[in-house]
C-alpha cells in the first residue's frame, strides 16, 4: 500500500496526529499494520480519566510490552516519572520541572 | 498554549516484560484493560513523559457572526460546553463572541464542570428503569449560575446533561443542543432540540432532531428562524379566523334583530 493512499478516518484528533505525521513523511500505514494483533489491552478515551491508554506488544522486542498513554497534559505529566530531556535519553521528572512544563501548558 | 487556543494533548508511556505483563494483568477476573486502569491511577506504572502536543482547531469564518445574530437579533442565549481545558475553552468563546470580554470577571461565567458539580449539588438516583437520574439539590445557586454562566470547561457528560436538565425544568427554557460526540449524547437526547455534526460520532445522530450535513453552525441559525416563522404564521391564522368569525359573528347577530333575518343569506 502505497502512503499516498492511505486516508486515516476516525476521530478528529488521532486524524490530526496520523496526518501530521503523514506529512514528515513517516510511513504511518506500516507502523499500524505493525501492530496489528499485538494489542493486549486497548483502553478508550474518558473525560473521567481523561487518558487513554494502550498495552502494545513490541514488534521488535519479543518479550517486551509497552504502555503507550495519551490524554490531557496535566493528567500525563502527573502519572509521569521520568521525560524525555532535549539532548535525548530520559532523566527523572522532578516536580519542579513538572511545574514548569505545566505553567507552558 | 491552552490560551492560543491550543487543543494540548500529552504523550507517554511505560515499559515492562511480557512475562510481567500474562502474570500481572491478564487470565484473572478482572478485564487487562481495568487492570492496567488501576496500576495507572495508582502509579504502579508510572510513564515517561514524551511531550506536549498543541493542535489548532480552527474556527469556522462565520462562527462569530453567527453567535452575534444569535445574541443579539434571535434572543438566544449562547452557552459553550466543552470537555477542553478551561483555558482553551475560554480563549475559543472570546473569538467566537460566547463570553465578552467585559462578562469575563463576573462570577458563574466561566466554571469547569467540577466547580459546576460542586455548587448545584448534584445527587444521582437510579430510576425502576435502572437509568440514573440526577437531581439539583441547590435550585437557588443552579438559577443564578444558569443565568450568568457562558463557559463551562472539562465538562463531562453529566454535566452537559445536568445542565440541560436544570434550564429545563428549573429554568423552564428551550434547550436546543449543539454536538458531535459520544459525550453529548444525553445531553442531545434530554434537550428540545438536539442538533448534531454530520461528521459525529453515529450515536450522537441517532438521538438528535437535526441533522448538520454541512457541520455548519449557520444551518442551526436557519432552523431556528424556519422554526419560528412557521409558529409565527400559525399564530397569524389563528388571529385571522378569530377576527373574521367574530365579525360574522356580530353582522348576523345585529342583522337578525334589526332585520329580522341574516344579512348574510343569498336569497
């Protein structure tokens, strides 16, 4: 399949994303049929929580699971504990720095 | 960003072995989803932080003149609802003319849903039916904020339906209720009249009265004014028999006792 014709359709945001991600050229169409019958826990979207949260077996890892989490700022940055820093790598997320990226936000 | 108006969303996520995984959350009584629900909430996994994402969610040309006529020529009381945060929500009714900028210091008019819950206090009962009602406990606070409120962000489902509820019954308005996603479904099925987006979600048009092809807000507008033009010349009829059949009323009437017959026989 080429990437010219894969059209994502859905919810408007995840749209958003898969064609943000579409126009860096990244080819979004193979890394979703990637994961394809490697889910193990699909959570959807609630304003409750307002997180989503999905339990992906690694395709390149045989033994690992991933969380992948996505939703509201505030929510994330309080369930996180470590980020990812600019220079690359991650480092633990001090509550100061959470702070500071929350007052951006 | 939530000022820009941004809609901001986070990234993250958590690393652990399948084994940990089969043992930990998967074959017992509860599901993998509410499993990994809790270990979240609990911070049993906790995530790495990968960035915060904004996305523009433009606004449509006409919006704000649309808002203006509906303000300012249609008496309609124009509310903003919206799951967003409440920056977000604000900076989107200031471009769209919901809140001006003059009403944004008075009180009640911009709440998040939690506030909103706190002071109308909200109780919830299940009815024979199984279906959970809410009720108002503090009537004198919901009119007074139902009055002045323009804004309500990181609303969520059941305050977009305690919301309706309350202009409803408390208020005695008609409720009409703009929406597109799962979230608005109580609230489209509870209001007078219901109008979802074309591009919804398929729930939300299956409760709603009116159906937006166009996803335009105008057409909502035009629905309102077709409503009531034809209540308007319902009303012009009624008037207009009543008038001509009290006149006949009083001709004959005159006519037979001056006359002694109807003025109004053909032979």
């Amino acid at each position: 399949m080429d990437a010219t014709t894969y059209v994502p359709v859905g919810n408007s945001t995840e749209v958003a994303f898969l064609k943000f991600l579409q126009d860096a050229e990244i080819p979004v169409h193979l890394l979703i049929q990637r994961k394809l019958g490697r889910i193990r826990a699909a959570s959807p979207f609630s304003p409750e929580r307002k997180r989503s949260a999905t339990a992906v077996e690694s395709p390149e890892h045989n033994d690992e699971v991933y969380i992948y989490v996505k939703g509201a700022p505030e929510e994330i940055i309080n369930l996180s504990s470590h980020w990812i820093i600019e220079e690359g790598g991650h480092t633990t997320f001090e509550d100061l720095q959470k702070d500071e990226l929350l007052a951006k936000v | 960003m939530a000022t820009t108006p941004l809609r901001v969303i986070s990234f993250g996520f958590a690393k652990m072995s399948l084994l940990d995984w089969k043992t930990n959350y998967e074959g017992q009584n509860t599901s993998p989803e509410q499993l990994m629900e809790d270990a979240l909430a609990s911070k049993t996994i906790t995530l790495t932080h990968v960035g915060v994402f904004g996305m523009k969610d433009p606004l449509r040309a006409r919006v704000h003149s649309c808002v203006k006529y509906a303000r300012e020529h249609a008496k309609l009381n124009v509310r903003l609802v919206s799951g967003d945060h409440i920056e977000t929500a604000k900076a989107v009714a200031i471009k769209t003319g919901i809140l001006l900028p003059e009403e944004a210091g008075a009180q009640y008019a911009i709440m998040t849903g939690e506030e909103f819950r706190n002071d109308v206090q909200i109780s919830s009962t299940k009815n024979q039916e199984g279906e959970v009602v809410y009720h108002v406990n503090e009537p004198d606070t919901f009119k007074e904020i139902a009055q002045n409120l323009r804004v309500l962000a990181r609303a969520t489902a059941s305050d977009k339906h305690i919301l309706v509820a309350g202009l409803k019954s408390v208020n005695n308005k008609v409720v009409a209720v703009t929406g597109d996603g799962i979230n608005d479904v109580d609230a489209l099925n509870l209001s007078d009249v219901g109008i979802s987006m074309g591009s919804g979600a398929a729930a939300a048009k299956e409760v709603s009265s009116i159906v937006l092809t166009g996803d335009d807000f105008e057409a909502s507008l035009r629905a309102v004014m077709w409503g009531r033009n034809i209540f308007h010349n319902i009303s012009r009829f009624i008037q207009f028999q009543v008038t001509v059949n009290i006149s006949v009323l009083v001709t004959v009437f005159v006519g037979i006792i001056a006359f002694n017959q109807s003025p109004m026989t053909a032979v």
